[in-house]
C-alpha cells in the first residue's frame, strides 16, 4: 500500500523535479481528487523561471476524478470534476466590489499552484465549494482547459468587446487564441493577431478564429496593422506583457480605445503615456475571471459552443515537463498547449491506503 504520490516540485531556478510526497489524506472536509490532466500554463513557466517559490507544486488547470467528496453530499467517488483555483476569504472589500477572484488576502491565504500544492501531482486535494462536476460532453483533455477559456472570457468581457469592434490580440499562445474565439461569438468585424513566434502565427490562423496574423519583429507593424485593418482599432488585448507588445497596441487604438492588459510582467516596463492622454485610452488590468464566468464556459464547452481540443498539441508524463518547459520558454516553439498525464507510468490510485478506492 503506498502513501506516498508522485508529484513535480520547483527545485529552483528553471529547475524542476519529480518527488514522492505524502498523499493527501481525507479529513471529511476537502476533495480529494485523482488528477487526469493538468495544462502548463505561463503563470508556470513564470515561476519555474524565477525558481520560486521553491518546493512549489505547480499547476492550476486540470480535471480528475472523484476519490473521496469531503464535505459535498452531491459528489460521489468516480465523479468526474473540475476545480476553480481560487481560495477568497470572501469578507473583504475586494471579495465584496469585484468579486472572489480579486480577494486581497488570497496570495497570503494560498491560490493552487502559486502559492499552495497544485495540479502536477497525482492528487489533488481541493476546497469543497470550488469544486465542479464535469457535464457528461466536456472530455478529459477539455477538462484541462476551462480554466484558460474562462481566463479569455473574462478578458472580452472587461474590454466590452461587441458587435462590430476590430479588435487587435497581442499574443498567440493559448490565451492569445482562446480571446479570439470569444472575441469571434461577441461579433468582432476584425480579428488581428501580433506574434512573434512565426510557427505559432501560423497555426493561429490556421484555425480560423482571426482574419490576419502579424509578424510582431516587423519594423513596420503598425503601419501594416492599420492598412490592413483598414484604420484604426476600437479594443486591443494584450497577452504578452512586453513593451513592444503594448506600446504598438497603443500606437494603432482609436481614440478612446480599450487597451487589455491580461499579460504579465514582473520588472517594470517602458509605455508611451502621451498617446495613451491623447486619445483618453482606457487602460484595464485583467485578473483571472469570476465563479459564473468559470461556470458558463463549461457551459458552453458541453454544448460544442466553443472547440478547445485543437489547441493541445501533446500530453506529456511528470518526467517530461522539464523538457516541455525549455521548449515552451524558448520563444520558438510550435506547441500551443501541452497537458500533463500525472499518472502516465505510475502506479494506479487504488493502491493507496488512505485514499478511498474510486468506483
């Protein structure tokens, strides 16, 4: 009987490595769940850059089965679930204005995968309240991917994306990709897409979701993306956090255009504030998405509304990850999405003693 699970921890910088911890225990109250997926995401090759916090778990976006249900009487074993990575004390006044997402002590309280145990692991152990069941049409690999879709969605809607808008998305790693897709459902007229990466532009136009890519490196850029655009554009949605990035969303809004930041930088960066004044742009922060907006994107992913499945390129086992992540960070990788398979080659949960068999 083992009590001990595989799982992936940050050892330093660009450092990682697969580790035996303990296996989360039931104690009545938390989830636990068997990790069937789990997505690398940015925020992950961020902190595996800086190396901390070390002795991290990463993760974030995954989906799993049910092994033991807590607290919630509506979840049996076997349930197949997802969870919202979120942990508000739901008091204070940032929980109260603008929802749980924003709560100004969560850092302090632990967020999975950033400052508490995470998803690239075996098994999870999760808040009860946070905890969704999986409609019956959402597969596994999808399971992986709410949580970026619902990062997307988040994003149009600060924008205020509509009907009509020509909108300019700055990035086209996952997120990059899934603002387009929502950005194409709220009625965008125009559809640009800036990327440095040349094999990543072109798979994004490849699936249809943008009328143009363009070469971020080209010294002419913004000259291109007005005449293309045929003016100038009413949103943009930066997914970069780069000053190249942002000083050319700048460069070719409108006046009184939107400017998204969803990107983000840990050092400060140089912007142009004058034609930021000029043209009374609104410069918007982005941070993750509400309950309800997590909740409809699965909604619409059950219902075939949205196709997140042709943005993962590879599912990988935990010895793998650190090669997956030298490659995504490089700057020139062709991958999209990669998700983690933590069981792939290990030992099956039901050998475990404190973790309740699943049916």
């Amino acid at each position: 009987m083992r009590t001990t699970m595989k799982a992936l921890k940050i050892e330093g910088k660009k450092r990682l490595s697969v580790v035996e911890v303990p296996i989360p225990e039931a104690d009545g109250e938390k989830v636990i769940i068997k990790v069937k997926t789990s997505g690398i995401c940015g925020s992950d090759i961020h902190i595996w850059e800086k190396g901390k916090p070390e002795g991290l778990i990463p993760g974030h976006e995954f989906g799993g089965t049910v092994v033991d249900s807590g607290s919630r009487d509506d979840l049996n074993p076997g349930d197949r679930v997802t969870v919202i990575p979120l942990n508000p004390c739901g008091e204070c006044s940032w929980c109260r204005n603008s929802g749980y997402h924003t709560c100004k002590y969560s850092l302090k309280r632990g967020i999975p995968g950033v400052t508490a145990p995470g998803s690239y692991a075996e098994y999870f152990s999760a808040r009860p309240d946070m905890v969704r069941k999986l409609p019956d049409t959402v597969s596994d690999v999808e399971a992986a991917v709410v949580e970026p879709a619902t990062v997307a969605l988040h994003a149009v809607n600060l924008a205020n994306i509509k009907a009509g808008d020509k909108v300019l998305i700055v990035g086209g790693g996952v997120i990059g990709l899934l603002c387009a897709v929502w950005a194409r459902i709220y009625g965008a007229s125009f559809l640009g897409m800036s990327e440095t990466n040349e094999s990543r532009g072109a798979k994004a136009l490849a699936f249809g979701d943008i009328h143009a890519m363009f070469n971020a490196k080209d010294p002419e850029l913004t000259s291109t993306l007005k005449k293309t655009a045929k003016g100038l554009f009413d949103k943009a949605i930066d997914c970069s956090g780069s000053a190249g990035g942002i000083n050319a969303a700048i460069d070719v809004l409108n006046h009184q255009g939107t400017l998204l930041l969803v990107g983000i930088s840990y050092a400060p960066i140089p912007v142009m504030t004058l034609p930021v004044c000029r043209k009374e742009m609104r410069l918007i922060g982005d941070m993750g998405y509400s309950i309800p907006e997590f909740e409809h994107t699965m909604e619409m992913m059950s219902r075939g509304m949205i196709d997140t499945k042709r943005f993962v390129d590879d599912k990988i086992d935990l010895d793998e990850v650190q090669g997956a992540f030298e490659r995504l960070s490089s700057g020139n990788a062709p991958e999209v999405k990669i998700l983690i398979e933590p069981h792939r080659g290990y030992f099956p949960l039901e050998s475990a003693h404190n973790v309740p068999s699943e049916a």
